[in-house]
C-alpha cells in the first residue's frame, strides 16, 4: 500500500487489485505444475478428477489468505467483498477451464505427450477461453446455434476430409482431429456447454490457420460467428 501510495495510485485499491493478479497467477501455474507432475508419473491424464479436487482446496486456502489480508487494508463497506467474490468466480472459472483441457490432452497452448511436445495453438491470450482475436464475439444466440449447428459439424468433416488436412505430418493430423472432435461433440447437441464450445472453437480455428487449412478454417470462423456475433 505503501508503494502504491508514493506512486499516485490509491492504494487500498491497487492493493486489492494486486491481491488479484498475484493470486490468480499463482494458482495457474501450481495448477499447471500439478497437471504435468501427475501427468509425468502416472502417464495419462486419468486422474483429472482429483487434480479439480486438488483445484478447489486450492482455491479454499488461497481466498482463506486473501480475505485475511483483504480485510487489513481498512476499505469499509461493500469493495472488499465484492472483490473476494469477483477472485473466486475467476478462480474456479480458470480451475474449469484448464480441467478441461487437461481432460483433452491440452496444458495451456501444448498439447499432453510423453514424448515431445508438439506446438499446436498459436496467440493464446491469457484469459481463458478467450476468442476475439478470430473475429467472435461473446453474445452466444441458442437460435443461431440451432440454425447453423449441423453445418458447423458438416465444416468440420469437410476440414478433415480436405486435401490441406491430407498433406499435414501425423501428429499435426493428430491435433487439429483431437481439438475437432471436442467441438463436433459440443456443436451436435442441442444444449452446448457455451464456453467449452466458445474455448475450443477459437483453438480449432487458430490451429487450422497456423496449419494452412485456411479454406475450412475461414467456414468454421463464420459460423462460430453467427453463434457469438463478431
């Protein structure tokens, strides 16, 4: 506070603000860390319930620390709560999030191997789930998913029955089908899991221009679109 205050800023609320960022940072990468140690021992990714078991108390410990030093900065009324409440909601937003794509093989922007690791998402950004940079937005339309679901499917198989597909080496093959197939799943039912869909659609599209399925890319862009708005 101290510091924030010699610089100008207010410094119960950067103090706040710095609370965040430092836990949400920590917590990622001892989630990550956590994810590749079990990885690395037992040799697949079967453990992935109790790694989010390991996530929530995780998380637990870390808002027990924050409240306690929260409430030290003197702030009154509703700021110190509502902040803590905003964490926790990024936490477990962020724990969900690198579940699943630990449950896919996926730790970050690689994927899960023993062997070494192929690069497969490009221009992550650090939020996760994080679409925009391929032109989608977040407004996710339930009828515009149900108008243009199935052709989001039938753009996927038209990917991977493409001859830019057919050129690419074994393991790229390999990820650009895996990451597919996480988004057929989700854009063939009737009720998607919204974020999962949002997450893994914007890494299909990534992976298939670092690729140079551009084609097939450019479709499945224009329908996720419909779905998000731009």
């Amino acid at each position: 506070m101290r510091r924030h205050a010699a610089a100008g800023r207010l410094a119960s609320g950067a103090t706040l603000k710095a609370f965040t960022d430092e836990t949400v940072g920590v917590f990622k990468a001892s989630y990550l860390e956590a994810q590749r140690f079990s990885f690395e021992l037992a040799g697949s990714n079967e453990e992935v319930d109790r790694l989010s078991r390991f996530a929530s108390e995780m998380i637990d410990a870390f808002m027990a620390e924050v409240t306690e030093r929260s409430n030290r900065t003197g702030i009154q009324g509703t700021v110190v709560p509502n902040q803590l409440g905003v964490l926790r909601r990024f936490l477990e937003d962020l724990r969900t999030g690198l579940t699943d794509d630990y449950q896919h093989g996926m730790q970050g922007n690689q994927r899960l191997k023993k062997d070494p690791i192929v690069n497969v998402i490009n221009n992550q950004t650090n939020s996760p789930g994080a679409i925009q940079q391929v032109g989608i937005g977040d407004n996710f339309s339930q009828q515009a998913f149900a108008q243009n679901h199935q052709e989001l499917v039938n753009a996927i198989d038209r990917a991977l029955a493409s001859d830019a597909f057919a050129q690419l080496s074994p393991d790229r093959k390999e990820a650009f089908s895996d990451t597919a197939l996480v988004v057929k799943e989700e854009a063939a039912k009737a009720q998607p899991d919204v974020g999962k869909l949002k997450r893994w659609g914007r890494r299909l599209v990534d992976l298939g221009k670092d690729l140079g399925i551009k084609v097939a890319t450019a479709e499945i862009v224009h329908l996720l679109a419909k779905m998000f708005g731009a």
